[in-house]
C-alpha cells in the first residue's frame, strides 16, 4: 500500500499558501506558485537585512558630514578628532545628535577640534 504522509504535506501546503498571504493572484491561491514566490522573497529579505544596515550607515555619515560642514569641519576631519579625544559613541548616536540637538552637537565639535589641535602639537 502506497503511503501518501498526507497529514504532513497538507501541513506544509497550508503554511506556505498562509505565509504568501497578500500576495497576488495565483501566487497567494496555489501551492506551487506560491512556494515560488516565498523562496524569491525570502532571497529578497536576506539580501536586504544586510543591504539595510549598509544604507543607514550611509545615511548616517550623510548626516553628521552636514551637520559637520555646518561647524566647520570635514567629515574625515570631525571623526578624526572624536577619535583622537577617545569618544566612544557610534555614528547612529552622533547622526541623532547632529538631527535633534545641535547644542550637544557643537560641544562633539568643540572636543573633536581641541583633540586635532593636541595631536598636531605631538607631531
């Protein structure tokens, strides 16, 4: 007798035809386009969670370059101060700041800049 597991495939039809929910036409209706359709998505979606954190951290420097120039600094130069001054907050943090609180923005500046001046004195 030809054993079929039907309890088992019917589980995993129902799952992926419920994951594909909200997809279009056939690909949310039958099985085998829309196990089609998860499989791209789901290359999609692991592309892209490492895609993501490459934009933000554009976006990031995008940021705190303009809030930089604005203060009279390059970019280069601003992260080299914070550097040289041992501030330990990440681009993320400096970008919020640069966005939300220019005061405390001006006093990164005012840090970073005293650290270059200190270095070129060493050197």
């Amino acid at each position: 007798m030809r054993v079929t597991n039907a309890p088992a495939s019917r589980k995993r039809r129902i799952r992926t035809l419920k994951a594909a929910k909200g997809f279009r036409m056939r690909r949310s209706k039958l099985y085998r386009y829309a196990a089609d359709a998860l499989d791209h998505g789901r290359q999609y979606a692991f592309r892209d969670r490492k895609t993501k954190k490459r934009n933000f951290r554009m976006l990031w420097q995008i940021r705190i370059n303009a809030a930089a120039r604005a203060a009279g600094l390059t970019y280069s130069r601003f992260m080299e101060g914070l550097k040289a001054a041992k501030v330990m907050l990440d681009r993320k943090v400096i970008a919020d700041l640069a966005a939300t609180d220019a005061a405390a923005f001006s006093e990164l500046v005012k840090v970073a800049q005293a650290a270059l001046k200190t270095k070129a004195a060493k050197s």
